[in-house]
C-alpha cells in the first residue's frame, strides 16, 4: 500500500469514528440506555467500531 493510500484510508476512518460518534451521543438517552448505552462513551464505542 502506498502512502497516498494509506492517508487516503486513515482519513475515511476518521470520517466514519466521527458519525459514529456524533450518532451516538445525539441518540435519544431512551434508546441508549435500552441498548445499555452511556452517551458519554460515544468516544469508545465509536473508536472500538471503526478501529477494532
């Protein structure tokens, strides 16, 4: 993989921790803590998702 790949990729990954982030923290706190969810760890979650 090339470096212009490579910071091609990185940078979609980044894209995707941050909707994953936002969409979590912006989730009714009904629904979060149906799926046992603390907004609050948008952060974690979003980077465990996109980054393994």
């Amino acid at each position: 993989m090339g470096f212009i790949q490579t910071i091609r990729d990185a940078a979609a990954k980044r894209r995707r921790y941050q909707q994953t982030r936002r969409e979590i923290a912006r989730m009714p706190i009904d629904v979060a803590l149906d799926l046992d969810i603390h907004p609050g760890d948008a952060h974690v979650i979003a980077r465990q998702a996109v980054y393994g």
